[in-house]
C-alpha cells in the first residue's frame, strides 16, 4: 500500500464517496430501537442520520439535516420520539421523514403547498439487517446486503448461536474512543495476529502469573479473507481440537454459569451447545466499519484523514444477568479508557499516523503470508497467525470499490 492512502485527504474523500455513500454500512442494532419511536443519531461515513423506528414498525435511516435551511435536526445520542423539530426555524418533520408542520407557512405562498411533499427528510433508500444488525446504504443501486454479507454471515451466525434465543442486546452503552489515526488502521488493526506479543506484552505480562488466557499457548489458528473486504481470526479448529468449553472466556467452570448453560441445552441440545461453548464467539471484521470481537462489538466512525472515533460495546443475552455482569467487567478490562487492549492499538495507530509523516520510504509492505495462502470453500486462508492475509483481502476490495470496479 502506498502511504497516501493513509494521510491524503483526497483519498479520503474518495472513500466517504464510494464506500461509504454507495455500499452497505453498519449502523445500528434491533436491540436499540426495539420500541415505536426509539432513534439513534449515526454517521454512515461523515453523512449524519438518525436510525428510528416508526410506528408501523419500520426501521427507517433518515439524513439528519432540515430540508429548510440544512440544520442538523437531532443533537441527541439517542431517544424516543415520534417527531423531530428543528431548533432553527420550527419546521417539524413525523419520524417517518415527513413533513408535518412549517411556522408562519403563509409567508411561502400558495404555491408553497405544490412543493410540501418533496420538502420532508432525505432518507437512506435501502435499509436491511442480518441477525439483528441493521445496515443502510444511500444508494438505490447495488448489490443485496445478503450479497455483501457473503460468507460474514456466518461470524453473526456464530455470535447468535450463544444466545438461548438467538437474540443480543447491544444497550449496555457505547464507549467512545478518538483514535488519532486514519479509520482502515483502526479496522485493518482488529485483524492483524502478527501484533498481539509486541503491542500487547503487557497483556501477556499480567496474564501469565495467573496462568490465565483467552487464547491456548499453541494454537492452530487460521487468519482468513472472506471476499468482500471481510476478514478474520479464526480459533475454531484449535477450540475443537481442545474440545473445552469457555476457553474463549478465561476457562469459566460451566457450573457458574448453571443458568445460561441450561437454557442453551433446552433450545439446541447438548450436542450444540457444547460445540457453541467450545468454539466460542467470532473475532470477525465486517467491511467497512463493523468489527465482531469476541463478546464485544465495535463499529468506527471516519471523522477526518488522520480522525476515527471507535464505538464499543458488551454483547449481552438477555435474562442472563449472571452472564452479561461478568461481559461487562471482561469489557470494561479490554476496551475501558484504562483497559489494556484498545489503549495499546489507540497508541499504535497514533504512532503509525505519526510516521507516516516521513514519506520516505513509500509503501508499506503487506506480502506476510503470500506464498502459504490457500484457497477453498471459505476463501483465502492461512495457518500462519501472523500472516497478512486479512489484509491483501481488506485492501484488494478496497481498490476495488474506490477505483469504481466493484459490483
């Protein structure tokens, strides 16, 4: 990759342009405006929207600006309403995105009513969701999310199927992190297993007295790029190998969370659930913007060239109290202000941004892996950790949405 792509403005408009403004993104979950009127205020790219229920029980991505004078209509994170009114002139606007009332509208004239109907809010035309996760895109053209998705569905399959019901809930609040770097280092990061011992000794540092870890000491683990941009880190066949449940969760005794794992069984059986338990939740990133790490999900704002803020949260299941208080605390301690993952990768970005600055020498190299990439059913893969698989897949669709070759 040439070091542009991170720090050229040009390009970076490019990007909020093409994928951005013409593919799918992720934007919200069902959990968050799970009743008539719940709203929350998004960006897909820098466009801010608002993601509201209707009444009819519609989920609708209307653009967060007033058809009047372009003010932005909702300053809030999220709330209920059934009407947004805006603070500069009054105009008022139903939460479906039509325009309901105009102060003082006899001063428009009688012609005014003949154009009343355009005048609502400007609305994402295509808006759909896999499992829950809600994704929008602002052009009416372009492939079905299923077609997007592809083989990503099945890290969203394999996060549901640790819920009794197949159902998450995303609504234990978002923490917010301003990383000080361009927004695919912070996605392309979530994905790199070549890092982990050097950005995060110091996670191993505190792990290793306690004989304590998320992932076994030799692992046979497949990095993978799944097409379309989307990519992860695979455990699966290691956790099967090992064949013990809650690896994935500091090796928890089933017998503390009694509650959970009975309610498993009843919906899937024994045999499923003990594969689910062993196999775990996905460490799976979903292009652009949507990243599935274990029981955590974040997804990332673009606000500038050398600006992301990262969005993140706890996946819950719901009536598992018992479950859902300790994936907080495991959140709190990996993605918290003072945790010891989202700290380390903020700062790398940072210092990657930071070097950038030096444009000599001009690329970056992404051949880790090339030679012992294989090719099946899945997509391309490797059984090297580290090799940069997910990468050459993220910048390879990259090049293509961007250069206006994709589908």
């Amino acid at each position: 990759m040439h070091g542009s792509v991170y720090t050229s403005p040009a390009v970076f408009q490019r990007e909020m342009d093409t994928i951005f403004r013409k593919g799918w993104v992720y934007v919200a979950h069902d959990s968050e405006v799970s009743e008539s009127g719940d709203y929350l205020t998004r960006m897909i790219g820098t466009d801010p929207v608002i993601v509201v229920r209707g009444r009819d029980g519609v989920v609708r991505v209307l653009l967060n600006r007033c058809s009047h004078r372009a003010n932005r209509l909702c300053n809030a994170d999220k709330g209920n309403a059934n009407a947004f009114r805006c603070p500069y002139h009054g105009w008022t606007f139903k939460n479906t995105g039509e325009l309901s009332g105009v102060p003082m509208r006899e001063a428009y004239g009688d012609a005014f009513e003949q154009v009343r109907g355009e005048l609502g809010l400007a609305l994402a035309p295509r808006v759909d969701s896999y499992g829950g996760f809600i994704f929008a895109s602002l052009s009416p053209e372009g492939p079905t999310l299923a077609e997007h998705l592809g083989n990503a569905t099945h890290a969203i399959d394999r996060l549901l199927n640790l819920s009794p019901t197949r159902s998450i809930d995303l609504r234990a609040n978002w923490m917010k992190h301003l990383h000080h770097a361009n927004w695919k280092m912070v996605v392309e990061n979530n994905v790199d297993g070549y890092h982990a011992l050097f950005t995060h000794a110091s996670v191993y540092d505190a792990i290793r007295p306690a004989k304590v870890s998320h992932v076994p000491t030799k692992v046979d683990v497949v990095v993978r790029d799944m097409g379309n941009g989307h990519s992860e880190i695979d455990y699966s066949d290691e956790y099967r190998k090992l064949d013990e449940e809650f690896v994935w969760y500091g090796r928890i005794p089933r017998a503390k969370l009694a509650g959970y794992v009975d309610a498993l069984e009843r919906a899937y059986g024994p045999d499923q659930t003990h594969d689910a338990l062993v196999v775990g939740p996905p460490h799976t990133l979903i292009w652009p913007n949507l990243f599935l790490a274990e029981m955590n999900v974040m997804f990332v704002e673009p606000q500038a060239v050398n600006r992301t803020v990262a969005y993140t949260t706890a996946v819950l299941i719901p009536g598992h109290d018992d479950l859902n208080q300790r994936t907080m605390r495991r959140a709190e301690g990996a993605m918290g202000p003072a945790g010891f993952l989202i700290a380390d990768d903020g700062e790398i970005g940072m210092r990657n941004q930071a070097g950038l600055a030096a444009t000599t020498p001009e690329w970056l190299v992404l051949s880790r892996g090339m030679t012992t990439d294989v090719v099946d059913e899945t997509g391309t893969v490797n059984s090297d950790k580290s090799a940069e698989t997910p990468q050459r897949g993220f910048y390879a669709r990259w090049a293509q949405v961007v250069s206006g070759a994709a589908s």
